[in-house]
C-alpha cells in the first residue's frame, strides 16, 4: 500500500534517476542550494533543456531570466568553471516540502567542488546595507542580546554555568521608526555568520494553528536546528494582556510551545509589534521568554541629523541640512524617506531641490490618512524595508 511518502520519495528517484540519464551525470547526487542557487545559476554557463518523462513547459516569466532556468516543469543543464550540474523544476505536489521534486543534482565526484562554487559566487554577490541608524547605548544592547549573546565564546560560558542558551528581546513603538531596520541589521549579521535564521509572520502562525496539534506545529515554526535568530514579526496579534484583551486558545498554544522547544545550541527571538507594551499579555513578558525590550519612537535631533547625513550629496547640497532637522521634529524615519522620495519627484520635474514644497507636498498627501488607523508593513515583507531606529526607551 503507498503513502504520500512513498509516492514522494519514489517521485524523487524517478526524476534523479531521468536527470543522470538525459544529462550523463554518473552516480549523482541531489542538492538542496537554498541561497546559494540565485549565484550559483547566475555565474554558470546556461544549457540545453531536458523534458522529464516527455514533460517540459517553458516558463516565459520576464523576472531574474539571467538567473532563471526558463522551466515550470523539466531540467536545465549548467556548466561552471569545468563542473556541470542540473537544475530540476518539477514542483506538482504543494502540500508537501518541495526539495525532493525541486532540486540541483551533480555528479559525486564533483559535489564538494560544486559546494565550493557556490560559496565563492554567494560571497561575491553579498552586498550589505549600513548600519541601522539608532544611539549608541541602543545598538550596544541589542547585539548584546542576540549576536553577541550567540557567539561561540559566550555560549560556551552560559552553558558551563547553567545558563540558558536563549534569549528574548521585544522591539516595540510606533510604526516607521526603524523596527525593521533593526531586524535587518541583525539578519545579515546572521548571514555573515552562516547561522541559521527563520522569519516568522503573523499569517505563518495562524496557519500553524489550523488542523491537529496546533502546539507541536508552533512549536517547528519557532525552532532551529542549529544556532541562529527567530524573527516574529507583529506578535501583538497573536499576544495581548489577558486582563485587557480577552485571553485565546492562541496564546496558550503559543506560550507552551515556546516554554517546549529543546534547545540544541542556542537562538535569540525577536519580536516585533507596534502595540503598547502594556497590552502585551504578561505572562509572554517574563524573563525566559522576553529579557530586554527596546522601544523605538520618533527620532531625535541627532538621529535625524545622521539620517540626512546619509543622502546623497547632490540633494544634500541643495538643503539647509539644520533647517531639514528642525523641521522633522516629530517625524518618523519612514516620514523622512517620504520627504527624500517627494525632493527627488520634484527635481526630475523642475531642476530644483526644494524642501518647503517637499514639506507641504507631504501634508497633502497624508490629511486623507491622518484619521485612519494604519499598520506597518513589517520586516517580513520581501527586501525588508529600509527604515532607521530610533533611541530606547
């Protein structure tokens, strides 16, 4: 009798076996790149198509065709710097993990050399964005508590002296103040690293409540098998104080998933939401599951200041910097970038950079907005937006 597993796994060998055939490659093996495919494909030599089983469908999708292989359905050869490799899209079964239907495979003899390939074109490909914008006291705490507090020699010490191998930090404040960068920031120094790291949204931990054993689901999303960094962007609409906000089976099932997760090296979790500290439910708030929270509000003079410093010196030429600090007093990072993005509008179309009507173009746009309750976008929203932060609390 066959299982959804056996099929799977059986869907696996038959198209393996079909690639080393069509593409000549002996004994071959089966590789999962992740990050490391977009460079990896990028740098390699494009080649012939190969139709799996008779199958192949063309994709004529205009987006990353450099980096593309051009199929919904069937395999492309590749060659670089001597090893060639196939890239296998047969992706028909969305109800399971997609690796085994979805892959590269090479030849044995030629997989470290391939692993090699792939780490020296995703290094060269790297480009990191600037240090996110907030106090020094501010930044001190928050690498502290996430990347320094997983770096091999401190583990070492908090797990020789019984210490706990995780850590919880909350960044919470108003939207457009530099959540998001600041998650960035801790992100790429992930990446760096080459830890592990998972994004957790607010629709992500509502479909893991769907179905059976909802706890072991949330339990999977807010797990590493290596050291690393959780994110869990908006968890205020998952968490809210008890005593204000009626209490949900989602939050139990949060908070007991959270307290069982086994802690093979050790992960840092940060949490995001806009909401008033004061409405985050208690008992998600006590030291094991939240350890340091940061706030982030409008930012000060100084930060503004930096912000500005980071423009472009065209633009920065045209302004009366100390003018443009003054009068942001209030403004978020993300208000600010808005101001940056009018003076550009305004110097494609009449040559001049000019703040006042920047100023009061922003106005404008935003009186029709200013009544309505509004959301941040996120740091789960693809390419991460690039906000500053501002001082805590």
């Amino acid at each position: 009798m066959f299982s959804r597993l056996t099929h799977y796994t059986a869907a696996h060998r038959f198209l393996l076996d079909a690639v080393a055939k069509e593409a000549e490659l002996a004994d071959p093996v089966a590789v999962c790149p992740d990050q490391y495919q977009w460079p990896l494909v990028k740098a390699a030599r494009k080649g012939r198509a190969i139709a799996l089983d008779g199958v192949l469908v063309h994709d004529w999708s205009p987006g990353s065709r450099r980096a593309n292989p051009g199929l919904v359905l069937g395999a492309r050869l590749y060659e670089l710097e001597g090893v060639r490799f196939v890239v296998v899209q047969f992706a028909v079964d969305h109800y399971m993990d997609d690796a085994g239907l979805s892959f590269l495979a090479v030849t044995r003899r030629d997989y470290r050399r391939l692993y090699r390939l792939a780490l020296k074109y995703h290094k060269s490909g790297e480009t990191w964005s600037e240090p996110p914008i907030l106090s020094e006291a501010q930044s001190a705490k928050l690498w502290k508590n996430t990347i320094g507090y997983l770096e091999s020699d401190n583990l070492e010490r908090i797990k020789r002296y019984g210490g706990r191998a995780r850590r919880g930090v909350l960044l919470t404040g108003p939207p457009g103040n530099g959540k998001t960068m600041a998650c960035r920031w801790i992100w790429e120094a992930c990446l760096k690293r080459r830890w592990e790291y998972r994004l957790v949204t607010a629709a992500a931990f509502r479909d893991s409540l769907r179905g059976c054993d909802a706890e072991e689901k949330v339990r999977k999303l807010f797990t590493v098998q290596r050291r690393g960094v959780i994110f869990f962007d908006d968890m205020d609409l998952a968490l809210r104080d008890r005593d204000k906000v009626n209490e949900t089976d989602d939050q139990s099932v949060f908070l007991t998933a959270l307290d069982g997760i086994q802690i093979k090296e050790g992960v840092a979790y940060v949490f995001t939401t806009n909401c008033p500290l004061d409405l985050i439910d208690r008992a998600f708030k006590r030291p094991g599951r939240i350890d340091l929270a940061l706030n982030f509000q409008p930012p000060s003079a100084e930060l503004r200041r930096r912000l500005f410093e980071r423009w472009h010196s065209d633009l920065r030429a045209g302004l009366d910097v100390e003018t443009a600090v003054d009068s942001t007093q209030g403004y978020s990072f993300a208000e600010i970038e808005e101001l940056r993005n009018l003076l550009i509008l305004r110097y494609a179309d009449a040559g001049e950079w000019d703040w006042t009507w920047a100023l009061e173009q922003f106005a404008e746009n935003r009186d029709d907005l200013a009544l309505r309750h509004r959301r941040s976008l996120g740091f789960a929203i693809p390419q991460l937006a690039a906000n500053g932060w501002s001082e805590e609390e």
